[in-house]
C-alpha cells in the first residue's frame, strides 16, 4: 500500500519510524516525501493558507560545474502522473557550467515540495557519470566496468552503476543495476574463489567445466604466483578457451603497473596466446588507465573512483511565476534558452 504523501508540518513532526529497519529511505518513503528538507513542508503549508499553493511556476534546474547529465528516470518516477511540463538534457549528454539541465513547468503545489530529492536524484547521478566518462574518455574505447557497489551504501549501488552505464561503461557489476539498464551484469571472481580452492589453474579449470558457454573465461592470477607464471600457467591450461586474465595487485605489492603489463603481454605473445586479454583492476583512474592502456591493458574495472565522484551540486530556481518573469538577486529573469533540451512529459 502507497503511503500518503506529507501535506503539514504536523505529519512531519509526528512520522513514525520503525525501529527494525535498515537506514536507506525505502522507494514509498521518498515518494511520499520523507526524505525532503522540512522547510519545503513549511512553504507548501504557508501558500496554502495564503491560497497561493497552485501558482502556475516554470522551474529551471543547473548546475555550477560542468559534468554529465544523468538521473531523468527516477526524476519522472518521482513526478508521476502530474500534470506537468518536463524538459530535460539526454542522459549522457555533457552540459557547461551554469546550463538549464532540466525545466518543470506547472503548479508549484503539485512538485516543490520534492525540490531536496529532485537535486539529489541528479547530482549524485550527475557526478557518478561524469566520473564514469572520464574514465571511458581516457580508455579510447577499451571496455570499462563498474565494480563501484561495494564503496557505496546499497540502497544507492544501483542508481551508481546504472549511470555509470549511461556514461559509457560497458558493464556493470552490481546484479540490479546492469538489470536496470537492460543489461547482464558482469564480472569475473574473487579472490576468495582461488584462495578457498588453493590454486589458480584448479579454480581456472573449475570455472571452466561449470559455468555457462556464453561467459567469458577471464581468470585472476595475482593471488599465489608471480603474475607472468600465473598467467601462462592459466593460459596452457585452458588453451584456446581462455578469454583474458585479471590483473588486481594490491598496493601492498606495488600494484599493477606499466612495466607488469607490458611482460605479461610479451610473454602471452611469445607463448602463442596473442588472443588472451589483459584486464586490470585495483584503484584506477583517468591517469592510470591511459598509462595502462598504452602499454597493452585491455579493459579496466573502475569501483572507488566512479563511487567516490563528487555530486555535481544542483540549484533549482523558479524563473516564472503566474506567466510573470522573476528571480533572486543574481539570478536573470524568466527562462534561460537551451535548444539541447528535449520534452520529456507535457
């Protein structure tokens, strides 16, 4: 059953709350308005006892920075069936500092109370595009995973990765957010596979012999041996069905760096296995991932840099009220033009 959305200060005040549940606001509570700042539940009682509650309003969303517009799915969840006028960027689209991302136009009763979850939904997802294209940026078109769900809080791993892959990713790893964007999740194992088997061929052949033909037989081989020695081990052992090997040293072992890379990639060459992909993983960034790249990396599995990306912080203004242009000081009057915005309900 559908909770009510909050109308007063006084249902605000007396929410309760069970104790036995997790922390993250759960899909009903955020449509019904329980995680907006309390300030927008004062305003909207203020105009409904001044009967200015339905004032007809054009509200225009930017942001300082410039980023990768992403989040207009769970913004127009979040709207439902009002009725309202929405205008927006294309998801993935690069925006500058100070552009109109998104236009609402209606009746401010219908919508400001969401203005806190609004800007929330396109910041957070705003700011982990745009890492995710950073990262696709320096890769040149090599295939770039999220492996970010475990540096965030669930609730949100999803919503992480899902614009992750509206960035450019070419994969996800978290099961609900591939699946969101229509897409199978991918990854390769854990360490905690190997070290429970004891050893990286017997794992590779398990791995082999039991999962589905259509997976891709990409093995980690920086768990007991000398990476080189692993890799060719895994290699012979697989033959031609071996896809690619994973590169995920610890800092603690200095890493994966260039020189690594660039043996590993002559050694599989020199052994026949031109074919075997390299994919590296382990605290990578834009800077990184170029490095890698050009000495023979052929994917990147990014997790704390997309996780970690700064929310592209969001401002909503209203621009017109009752057809009349307005704004706050420093603000210019009535809606700023932007032909790269498309309609997107009304």
């Amino acid at each position: 059953m559908a909770l009510k959305r909050l109308e007063n200060l006084s249902e605000a005040r007396n929410l309760d709350v069970p104790s036995a549940r997790l922390l993250s606001a759960d899909h009903e509570e955020i449509l019904a308005g329980h995680t907006t700042d309390i300030y927008f539940v004062k305003t909207l009682e203020l105009l409904r006892a001044s009967g200015r509650a339905s004032t007809p309003v054009v509200a225009e969303i930017f942001c300082r920075r410039e980023g990768v517009f992403a989040g207009t799915p769970d913004l127009l969840r979040l709207l439902g069936d009002a009725p309202l006028r929405v205008e927006a960027l294309p998801e993935g689209s690069p925006f500058r500092p100070k552009e109109v991302l998104a236009r609402i136009e209606g009746s401010y009763e219908v919508f400001g109370m969401y203005e806190t979850v609004i800007l929330g939904m396109l910041a957070s997802s705003s700011g982990w595009a745009t890492a995710a294209s950073l990262c696709v940026e320096a890769a040149r078109g090599k295939p770039v995973l999220c492996f970010g769900a475990r540096h965030v809080h669930p609730a949100v791993a999803p919503v992480m990765e899902r614009a992750a892959l509206v960035a450019g990713c070419s994969g996800a790893s978290c099961i609900l957010g591939a699946r969101m964007a229509g897409r199978q999740p991918q990854g390769t194992i854990p360490h905690a596979a190997i070290l429970i088997v004891g050893d990286t061929v017997e794992l590779a052949r398990l791995y082999d012999d039991y999962l589905p033909e259509g997976e891709a037989r990409t093995i980690l081989v920086d768990t007991f041996k000398d990476e080189a020695e692993e890799a060719l081990r895994v290699a012979r052992s697989l033959k031609g069905r071996l896809a690619g090997i994973r590169l995920d040293t610890p800092g603690e072992r200095g890493g994966v760096t260039p020189s690594l890379v660039e043996e590993i990639r002559a050694r599989l060459d020199l052994e026949g296995f031109p074919d075997v992909a390299i994919f590296v993983s382990g605290g990578l960034d834009p800077d990184r991932i170029a490095l890698l790249s050009q000495v023979g990396a052929d994917g990147f599995g990014v997790g704390s840099y997309i996780a970690h990306a700064t929310p592209r912080d969001m401002t909503m203004d209203l621009k017109v009220i009752d057809g009349h242009p307005v704004a706050k000081r420093g603000r210019i009057p009535g809606r700023i033009a932007n032909e790269r915005l498309v309609l997107l309900r009304g």
